[in-house]
C-alpha cells in the first residue's frame, strides 16, 4: 500500500479578489459547474439530487466554499505529486456528498494519472476559521 499526502492553505479574500476582478472567467477556468453549483454561483436543476440538502448560501459563504475547493484542488494535486503541472484546474473535481462531506472526482489527465496506479482511494478534509481554508488529501493505492 502507498499513501501519498497533499495540503494547501487559502487566504480566503484572496478568492474574493479574484472573482471581483475576472468574474466568471475564473469561475469557468478553475472550477467545473458541478463544483459552481454547490457553492451557489450557479442554480441547479431542479432535478438535481442535492437540492434539497443545499443550504441557502450567502455571497461570503459562497467565497469561503470556493476557497476550500481551490485548496483542496491545490492539496489533491499535491498528493497527486504533479502540482498542476500538466493537469488543468478542472480536471480535479470536489464535490459535496448528500451528508456533507467532500468527495474528489478526477477527470483528464488527473483521471489518467490516478488510472495507472490502479484502484485509488481520497480521504479529504476541510477546514475554515476566519479569513484561512486549510485542505488536506490522502491518497492510497497499491
């Protein structure tokens, strides 16, 4: 077994400034839709099966969920041991489990990467206090 540990810490109003500045090209760039979603920049379908476990999202909880996306990206890729050298910021997906919880999806070249090392496990975990995200991913495999 290999365990292969990544983590990241965000200054949250440094998200902020990001989006005042590039809007939704940063938002297209960095973050995937399912991922805009849950943190309520976009509205879901309503047929989405997370609808009825969105709480509504104020704009500054809204900053502070993409803020822990962006450093649990950072920290998956890390863990990934690439940076994202070679990976976009999309191919590296976090999504909100209906209990809460994150979850990493991997697509494009951070799915093929992951593929030749067989079946790969995520643990992820995030943090928040005041202006700071912390993000932490443990990936194992064989």
């Amino acid at each position: 077994m290999i365990i292969r540990l990544g983590t990241d810490i965000v200054y949250i109003p440094r998200i902020a400034v990001a989006l005042d500045r590039f809007g939704d090209r940063f938002l297209q760039r960095v973050y995937t839709q399912a991922e805009q979603q849950d943190c309520g920049c976009i509205q879901p379908p309503m047929v989405d099966y997370l609808t009825p476990y969105l709480a509504p999202l104020t704009a500054q909880n809204s900053i502070n969920q993409l803020a822990g996306r962006w450093a649990a990206k950072e920290a998956v890729a890390k863990a990934l041991l690439t940076g994202f050298r070679g990976l976009s910021y999309t191919d590296i997906e976090i999504r909100r489990q209906p209990n809460g919880a994150p979850k990493v999806f991997l697509y494009g070249a951070a799915a093929d990467l992951a593929a030749g090392w067989g079946g790969c496990q995520w643990q992820l975990s995030l943090s928040h206090d005041r202006d700071y995200c912390v993000a932490t991913a443990l990936l194992i495999y064989d």
